[in-house]
C-alpha cells in the first residue's frame, strides 16, 4: 500500500498528540481553579457527578478519529488491475522514411499546412497512417519505422504513442536505403511472438534494428520485467500489416519474407505514396529535412524516384489478394476510408487488456474515523449519581 500525499500523515501524527495535550491541559486547569473555590468537601458533593474518565475518554476518541481522517486525506493506495474488452486486431503500421520519401512531387494536406509540415511523401504518408489509426480505436498498433533497417514500437492500445513514434524519426535516424524485407520479418516477430525462436528473431535483434523480444513476449524470458499492461487473448485475434512506402527494390529475401507472413495468416495491405512521374532525391541536414543539395549516384548522376505501383502489386499478389494494393492519391485530402474498410474486413477477436492501476482505499479509514467523532460526541462528561439527601 503506498500514500498518495504522505506527508499528510505528519498531521495523523500531530493531531492526537495535539488533542490529549489540550485535555490534559484542560484538566489541569479545572482543578487549579476548584483548589481556588474553597472548601473541598462541598465542591466534592457539588461536582461529584463530573467524570474525569469520561472526559479522558471523550479526547481519546476524537483524537482517534482526527488521526483516521487524515489517514485517508493522505489516500492510501493499493495496486489493482482495469479490465478492458478489446474486439479488434493486432496490426503493424510501417513507414517508409528513406530519403526518396522526403522527395516534394505530392501535395500538403490541410493537417500538413497547419502543422507546416512540407509537402513531401514523408508528410503524406504520416497523416494517412494518422488518419487510419484513428479509425480503428479498438486493435492494438505496432508503428515501425524503416529505411536501411527498422526500427519498433512494441504493440499498444495506445494509439497517441504509436502515432508520436511514426513521427519521431527520420532519415538521419536509420541507416540510409529501403529495405522491405527486414521490416516484414520484423513485423512477423511483432505480430508472433509464439514463433519467436523459429523466426529467427534474436539474430535480428542481434543485429541492433528491432525483432528483438519483449519481457513476457515467449517462454525464455519469464524471469523478465513485467509491465504495467497484461493482454490476454480470449478469441484469436487477426494480425494484419500496412506498409506505406513509394516503393523498393524487389528482391528474393522480399518476397519470402512476405510469402511467410501470408502462410503464418498476416493479411498485407501496402499503401504507394508519391507521384508516378516522379523527382530528384535530395540530401539530408542531419534533423530530418531536405536540403537543396541533390543525392547523386556512384557515377555522379542525380538519383530520381517515382512510385513503383508495379513492384508493390507484386507483393501484395504474393501476400495473397492484389487489391490490397492502395495508390495514395498525389493531391488533397488523404483518403484513408478505403484501407479502413479493408482492416476491417480481417477477423477480429476478443481480448482483455489488465491495465495495472492504483486505486484509493481511503473509505474504512475516513468512514472509522467519522463513526468515532459520533461516539465521542454521544459520550457525556457527567455521570448520574446519588446523593444522600435523595435516599
């Protein structure tokens, strides 16, 4: 049990040390001046129905309650856990943050000017993957970044942290290059964690970009730290990935990756940014922001991207389904209605998230010590006795 404001409990100390000693003060008082009365014997009879015990006891119970109540003005807490039903899926949000994605042959959303977030793909495909995230309040998000290698975010019902993290890094942030099929393995040891071995996880992991386990996430790590949110699964949940990227290079470690996530059951939705027509990749100022200066090739040519609708089909024809392939529109709004409706389309299970909370127990302590002012106050300080003369 802990003390929400516990330095509260020096006044539960000092006030019974405060009300004896006024009573003792008190009693004191009395009989200096019943000594300056005169004559004891009568004084005797005439105060002979005043109870000193009483009196004693009266104090003791108000001092015991003034004691209770400011124990629970200090409200005690004890640890306690929230449940939460959550009917949704487990879903993995990549984006892309190479250097081509910083390429401005896109125009800025209305979200984009306010924030003046310039008009690149980076920007767009963050706003899409805001606007999708916010449509889907009960799955769980996983965000990853990924260039050269990816980097994770552990999956939460959190969606304001998943979204701050797809914000947060950059190109100067990874290694530099696009490289898809170390983002799908990664996402594979997200959304399984119960394959966390026959994955292969702890090589990646090894390699310091992600895959790494999470305390609790397999049986070799019991003895880890536990975290404040326990997540179980009632009905298995549906396990899903969105990639946001303007495209890669397609290789043979690519499409096992992406065979292996549709034969584990993760559906892969890929969204394409950027223009069809394409523009010249700029370099970086170290913070995340294009400068003037253009990347050149080994042989000293300007490198150029444009959107590879054609090679990101092909993933998603090997994920299992081509139509979930989406080409972000090149200006406006974004649009995230048709991906939404996809996601929702996967089977989505029930869960319990067991959130760790600490929960006032201050109620016995305030109720006690309002039951003994009651009693203190029924107490009289007089007690009924018999004088001669009534006999």
């Amino acid at each position: 049990m802990t003390l929400a404001t516990p330095w509260v409990i020096a006044i539960a100390v000092a006030a019974p040390v405060v009300v004896i000693g006024l009573a003792l003060h008190d009693e004191q008082r009395r009989r200096t001046l019943l000594r300056r009365l005169g004559d004891q014997a009568v004084l005797s009879r005439v105060l002979a129905s005043a109870s000193p015990r009483r009196r004693a006891i009266k104090a003791g119970f108000v001092a015991a309650g003034l004691a209770l109540v400011a124990i629970a003005l200090a409200r005690p807490q004890r640890e306690g856990f929230q449940a939460v039903e959550l009917r949704g899926l487990d879903l993995v949000v990549a984006i892309d943050v190479s250097k081509s994605m910083l390429t401005p042959d896109v125009g800025q959303t209305t979200a984009m000017l306010e924030k003046r977030v310039p008009g690149d793909r980076l920007g767009r495909a963050r706003e899409l993957a805001i606007a999708v995230i916010d449509e889907l309040p009960g799955d769980r998000i996983a965000p990853i970044v990924f260039a050269g290698a990816a980097s994770h975010f552990p999956l939460t019902e959190d969606h304001d942290v998943a979204t701050r993290f797809l914000a947060d890094l950059g190109p100067d942030d990874l290694p530099p290059g696009t490289d898809l099929g170390t983002m799908f393995r990664v996402a594979t040891c997200l959304l399984r964690p119960d394959l966390y071995a026959d994955l292969g996880c702890e090589k990646m992991a090894r390699r310091g970009h992600g895959g790494d386990p999470l305390p609790g996430d397999h049986a070799d790590h019991q003895d880890a730290p536990k975290h404040d949110e326990e997540f179980v699964q009632k009905v298995e949940r549906g396990k899903a990935i969105l990639v946001i990227t303007d495209g890669g290079e397609a290789d043979p470690e690519t499409d096992a990756a992406v065979s292996a996530m549709h034969e584990l059951g993760i559906a892969v939705f890929i969204v394409g940014v950027g223009s069809t027509a394409g523009g010249l990749v700029h370099e970086t100022d170290g913070a995340n922001h294009a400068t003037s200066a253009l990347k050149h090739d080994h042989d000293g040519s300007t490198v150029t991207t444009k959107r590879d609708d054609k090679s990101m089909r092909e993933l998603a024809t090997i994920a299992g389904d081509p139509h979930r392939y989406f080409a972000d529109s090149e200006q406006g709004e974004v649009d995230p209605d048709p991906i939404v409706a996809a996601l929702k389309n996967v089977n989505r299970g029930l869960a319990v998230s067991l959130t760790k909370r600490m929960h006032d127990v201050y109620q016995p302590f305030l109720f006690a010590g309002l039951m003994l002012f009651v009693i203190g106050a029924a107490i009289a300080t007089r007690r009924r006795v018999h004088y001669p003369e009534a006999r």
